[in-house]
C-alpha cells in the first residue's frame, strides 16, 4: 500500500467494512404495519436505512450491526429483532 | 447516504454517529471538520479508511480548537466561506482541551464547537471525566465498599463558554434530532465561537442495551438531568421545556454505571434527584 504525506485517505472508503457481520439479531420490517414516519431511518446509527419510490423502509444488511433502535423507536411496531441463524 | 458513511466501527447501538450525522446534515457540504482523538476519530478514520464526507483532519486529544482556530484563519486569509467545525468528545473538550477551547473563543474564531458528551474517557476504556455525572462508576471511579461512584458533579462547560462572552451556546440530546439541525443551522448563520454539547448515550461505558439509546437520551432530558436549551450573548434565550418531568430513578436504574446506588446508597439518588430539581428551577424547565 503506497502511503501518503499526512496520512491522507479518501472520502466515505469506510464502506468496504460490511459491519452487518457484527449482527447477532436482525430487523425485519412489516410493511403491512409500516406508517412511512421515516424515524427508524434518522435514528440508525449505521445510516443503513433507506427509503423506496412508495416511502418504505429498507435496511442495508450489509451495514446493519443490529443494534435494535429501529424496532425500539418505531411508533408503529413494524420492526421485529429476530435471532440471525448462520451458516 | 449522509455526509458520514456506512462502516465506521462505532459500537452498535452508539449514540455519537446518529449525532454526527445530524451535524453535518446541518452544517452541509461546506464544511471543514477537526476531530480530537477519541471514540469518534477512532471508528471513523481507521487507515487508510475514513467515513467522513467532507474534509476532515485529526487534531492531537487536546488541541482541536487550537488547530480549528488555524484552519478558520487560513480561510479567512484566503478570502473563502466554509464551515469550520471541531467535533470532539468530552473529555478532549470539557478536560484536555479546554485551554485550547477558551483560547479560541477568547480569540473569536468564527468556528462551531460540538461536544459529544458521552460522559467519560470511552475510548480508552470509561474512565472519568469532568463530564462524568455524580454517582455513575467509571474504571477510575469505580463503585465499591468505600466508594459510590463519582463523587463531584458534572462540569458545567456549557455556562463556562457562556462565561466568555460568547454568542451562541446551546445543549441538545440525540433524543431530539430535528432539535440538533436546527441548532447547527443556526450557529453556522451567526459569526463567531459557537458551542454546542450534545448529549450522546454510550452503551458500552453507561452499560445499557444497544437499542435504548434514543430513550435514555430522552429520558436525561425528561429528568432534567440534562437541560436543553439556548444561551445567547450571555443571556437564557430558549429552553426545552418538560410536560411531566420524571423522577431520576427511570433514568439511572436502566444503565449499569448506577445499578450499585439502588442497593445501599440509595440517599445519593435523593442527592440526584435534587440536582435534577435544581436545573428544573434554574432553566425554567417545569410546565
Ligand atoms: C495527550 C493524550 N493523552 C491520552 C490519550 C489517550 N486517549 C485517546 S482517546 C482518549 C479518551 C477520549 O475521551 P473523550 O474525549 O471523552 O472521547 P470518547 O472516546 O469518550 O468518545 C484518551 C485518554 C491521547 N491520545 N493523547
Ligand atoms: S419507524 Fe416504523 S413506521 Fe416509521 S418508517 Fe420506520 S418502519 Fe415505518
Ligand atoms: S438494527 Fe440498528 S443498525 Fe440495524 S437497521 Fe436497525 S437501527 Fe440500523
Ligand atoms: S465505546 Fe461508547 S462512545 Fe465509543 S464507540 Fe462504543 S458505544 Fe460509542
Ligand atoms: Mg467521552
């Protein structure tokens, strides 16, 4: 790895760290029950969650550490932990 | 995706990446910001990796203002408009830092101060800091036979910033994330030293699950152990006021840094919950 003056690294390279391997358990969303408030998304702290053309959220698992925020703050009780089985 | 990427290494559940997001999403693109060491410099910027968005630079633990104060220098010399901004935890800024931090509001460096108050030395391990509340245990303050935890109460940094003369000091809680861009929004329009603390739960060093985050961050507020509210130019111009303000005990008793004053020192929650009284009458904060 070439290094640079000053330790300079480039911008959002974080990304190549897929920290959903940190996960014990995993949300899962129920749109059925989802009222689109979009708090589950401003709360994580991963800034894993986004929004779809008809206002749903999506988590990324790939980022998602499973740290249950979401399910705790939704209003709407549209988020279930669940234990992650893994191979 | 925000101004602060996915896979920083934070721990799950930590309040300080929600509140960094919330910053920057107030101060925008055009921003330039410094970091001590600490929780935030070391799961954002593991080399040669970095989660940050816009330009940031690692100061040393206890110089962030100083090198903030330079930066913000150098622009102006350059003649160009970009947000300058420290973003710092609270033992670099209320401890370490604090020379540094009075020097830059005393020079009047047109900089915006954030603080992250976990409420101790995290990073290195939850030892205490002058942020660290009364009655919590920290590695350095440890609960025992002969000990209750901290014995002094949490420095008051926001009222010494004030003290300075400065023209806009606030406190916000990651609870309330609308709160927190709003207040960043406005310290970038006023010219000046700005400061703001923002109350950032840490499960690993409070020892609480993960998910409460949000609800001990409120629920510090809704206690009135840690006010919200609005200083300008020396004077108390906004508080967040509390419906029903709850008693201290629902804030200590979810967090294992204060699980040992519910067995035999339960005479230092009273001395708490009078603390607690005592910012509820000195903000306004009832009704
Ligand atoms: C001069 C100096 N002393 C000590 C340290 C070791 N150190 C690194 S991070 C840290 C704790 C930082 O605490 P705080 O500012 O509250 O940030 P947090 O880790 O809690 O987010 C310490 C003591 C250091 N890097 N430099
Ligand atoms: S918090 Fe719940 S109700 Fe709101 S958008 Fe997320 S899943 Fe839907
Ligand atoms: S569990 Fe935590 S990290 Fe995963 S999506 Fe929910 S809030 Fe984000
Ligand atoms: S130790 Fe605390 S402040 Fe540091 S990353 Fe973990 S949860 Fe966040
Ligand atoms: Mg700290």
């Amino acid at each position: 790895m070439k290094l640079l003056p000053g330790g300079i690294v480039k911008p959002k390279t974080t990304v190549v760290n897929k920290t959903g391997a940190w996960r014990t358990f995993i949300p899962v969303f129920d749109e059925d029950k989802c009222k689109k408030c979009g708090i589950c998304e401003t709360f994580c702290p991963e800034d894993c969650i986004s929004i779809d053309e008809n206002e749903f959220r999506h988590p990324d698992y790939d980022f998602c550490k499973g740290c249950g925020i979401c399910a705790e703050e939704c209003p709407a009780d549209a988020i279930e932990m669940k234990y992650e089985e893994k191979e | 995706m925000s101004l602060f990427a996915q896979g920083h290494t934070a721990c799950a559940g930590c309040g300080m990446p929600i509140a960094v997001k919330l910053v920057l999403e107030g101060s925008g693109e055009n921003s330039i910001v410094v970091s001590p060491t600490g929780c935030l410099e070391v799961t954002s910027t593991r080399y040669p990796q970095s989660a940050w968005g816009v330009p940031w630079i690692h100061s040393l633990f206890e110089n962030a203002a100083a090198v903030a104060s330079g930066i913000e220098t150098a622009l102006k010399v350059k003649g160009k408009k970009v947000n300058v901004l420290v973003i710092g935890g609270d033992g670099a800024t209320v401890d370490i830092g604090v020379r540094a931090l009075s020097g830059m509001f005393e020079r009047g460096h047109n900089v915006t101060y954030i603080c992250y108050d976990n409420e101790a030395y995290m990073n290195t391990g939850v030892q205490r800091s002058g942020s660290t509340p009364y009655g919590a245990s920290a590695t350095t303050s440890p609960a025992g036979k002969l000990s209750f935890g901290e014995d002094r109460p949490k420095k008051d940094i926001p009222a010494i910033a004030a003290a300075h003369g400065i023209p806009y000091v606030a406190t916000a809680s990651v609870g309330y994330p609308k709160d927190i861009v709003k207040k960043v929004k406005k310290a970038q329009e006023i010219v000046g030293p700005k400061y703001i603390q923002i109350l950032t739960p840490c499960p690993t060093g409070w020892r609480f699950d993960g998910s409460k985050t949000i609800k001990l961050a409120k629920l510090a507020v809704e206690t009135a152990l840690f006010p919200v509210y609005e200083i300008e130019n020396g004077e108390i111009t906004k508080v967040k006021k509390i419906k029903e303000r709850k008693p201290v005990e629902e804030y200590l008793k979810l967090q294992g840094r204060f699980k040992h004053l519910f067995k035999k020192n339960k005479d230092r929650i009273e001395v708490i919950q009078k603390m607690a009284d005592s910012n509820a009458e000195k903000f306004g904060l009832d009704g």
